[in-house]
C-alpha cells in the first residue's frame, strides 16, 4: 500500500470512476479526521456504500479497486484503523453522492462537517451514529442544498446547526429533540402513533427542502406553549440573537423578552461555552439583576475566566455601586 501524507490519518481503498474518485472504504484511528478532496489529482466525488462502517475496514479489496494510506501524525501503536474512536469528521467540499448505510455503527461520531454540494444521501447512512447532534454546513453558492432538510428530518435527536454562508454570513440553529412511538392498539388490529416533544415542527419546517429562517422564527411561540425543554428554549433564543441572519424585528423582541426573562441562565450558558466576546452584548441584550450578576461573577471565578469575571464586576459596579457606609469610634 502506498503512503503520503495528509491532514489526517486514513487507510483509503478507492476506486476512479467516471472523472472523480469514490471511496471504497475509509478507517481511520483519530478521534477528528477530514477526508481528502483529492486523490491522485481526481477530486473525490463518492463514498460508496458502508464505506465508514467499522466492519468493513478489513472486508476483500473490490474487484479494480486501489489502496492509499495517508498519514498525519503517527497514532499509537496498536490503534485501530476502524473509525470507532472517530467523533469529529469533515466530508470534502467535492462530494456529490453518499452511499447506503456509509457511516453506519460509528459510535462515537459526534459532528460533521459537510458542504452543500451532496446531491444525494442514501438510505440509513446515520445507522447507530448514536452520538451525532452537530452539524457545520458551508453553502458554497447564493443557492441552498438540500442537506439541511435531510439531516433535520432524518434525525429526531436535538440538533446543533451551525451554517456558514458564501459571503462570511452565519447563523447558529437548533433544532429541539422529540420523538416518536408506535403502540400497537391490539382490539382495533392497528398501531396509534404518538409525537412527544416541542420539536417536531423544528425538524419539519422546510419548503421544498429549503429553510425559511422566518418560518424557523415564526415557531417560536407555539414552542414555549408546548411543553418544552428550558435549556434549548434558552440556546435556542441566545443562538437566533447572537447571530442574527434574516432575523425580523417581531422575532428578534420575543427572543429578547424571553432572555430578559432568563439572564441569569444565559450568562451561565454563555461562561460555559466560552464565548466571551458575545458578554459586552449580552449584558446590554439581558440587563442581569444583582442576583443574576453575582452568580455569574462566582461561575466566572470557578472556571478561573479573568476576562469574563473582570467584564461583569464591572458590569455590577456601573449598575449597582456599593454604597459604603460610614463609621466613627469614639
């Protein structure tokens, strides 16, 4: 087997076809990994059938079929090539079709990065990829893919979108989790079906594919009517207002309202995620009570996050200065 190298480790086993490259088999034993874009100057076009799937990184060589092995970093000895450790994956911007059952029983995978390029995914392809809840897609044109619509409605887990547009824009989704239950209903010789769960309307507001940021937005009401869970109603607010593409005015209030409602669990979400750049804003958008400021100020502290803690004691100064007290002794 030949070896170059690479931005990942990869064990390949591929086949030319048709101007393009399509992926036979692909294990690797690195926790993130990004396939190749290109093979032998051929773009990579394909992954063909159970190419990720763990019990076929060792299965007969197709008949026509070639090997590579690309090699990053060496891993340890004895690790598995089997993508079982595989959490993090990057398809290529070139890929236009994916097989049947490609990334089927790959348990740890937890998110992928794909473009919008792929025309067709086929069945079962997210078979027992149990840990999947993230998802980055790059729009490479004005157009949307339909990849999005898949994903969403292939999955009924709580999704975490995040969209990259062609001119720099972003936006950050989420789509809640719900699911559904068949019950056989032996006297009537049939099966009731039952949806729980605020999301389902999430996962289904597409229109020929395609998402409607305010059909996205105009759920929201509906949302916290229903019985929901607090902490994606929380992210979900936080993520249209942090990065607020296409987001109208009618909107943009009742995202505002519920934040104001919750600030104290924002700055909590927003110190644990890290993102300290969006405090200075989230302190204006949520104006924390004393309460709120101070906790805040002790999570801040815990985590050992300096900038952050020294942001909200100021925050807590400007708003709520201490009122020193005066004392004589006589």
């Amino acid at each position: 087997m030949e070896t170059v190298s690479g931005a990942s480790n990869w064990k390949l086993v591929f086949r030319r076809e048709g101007g393009g490259v399509t992926l036979l088999r692909a294990g690797t034993p690195d926790a993130r990994a990004v396939l190749p874009e290109e093979l032998l100057g051929l773009p990579v076009t394909a992954l063909g059938d159970r190419a990720l799937a763990p019990d076929q990184q060792t299965a007969p060589l197709p008949a026509g079929a070639e090997t590579l092995q690309i090699t990053c970093i060496p891993p340890e000895e004895g690790a598995a090539w089997d993508n079982r450790a595989l959490q993090d994956l990057a398809l290529p911007e070139t890929l236009r079709t994916v097989g049947d059952y490609a990334l089927l029983n790959c348990p740890a995978l937890k998110t992928l990065r794909i473009s919008d390029g792929v025309f067709r995914w086929g069945g079962g392809v997210l078979m027992n990829c149990r840990s999947l809840d993230t998802l980055h897609l790059a729009r490479t044109g004005p157009g949307q893919g339909e990849s999005l619509a898949w994903f969403a409605g292939e999955l009924s887990r709580e999704l975490d979108v995040t969209v990259y547009g062609p001119g720099g824009e972003t936006a950050r989704l989420l789509f809640p989790e719900y699911t559904e239950l068949y019950e056989e209903n032996c006297p009537a010789h049939h099966f009731d079906y039952f949806i729980s769960g605020a999301g389902y309307p999430y996962h289904h507001c597409f229109r020929q594919k395609h998402l409607s940021l305010k059909e996205y937005d105009a759920l929201w009401k509906d949302f916290l009517g229903m019985e929901h869970d607090e902490s994606a109603a929380l992210r979900l607010a936080w993520r249209r207002l942090r990065w607020p593409v296409d987001l109208g005015a009618a909107a943009e209030a009742g995202y505002r309202a519920y934040l104001k409602e919750h600030a104290g669990e924002a700055l909590c979400l927003l110190l644990e995620e890290g993102d300290g750049e969006a405090l200075p804003f989230l302190l204006e958008l949520a104006e924390p009570d004393r309460e709120a400021l101070s906790a805040a100020c002790a999570l801040a502290r815990e985590r050992g996050d300096t900038a952050a803690l020294a942001a909200l004691l100021e925050e807590q100064h400007q708003r709520f200065p201490a009122v020193l007290g005066k004392t004589f002794t006589l």
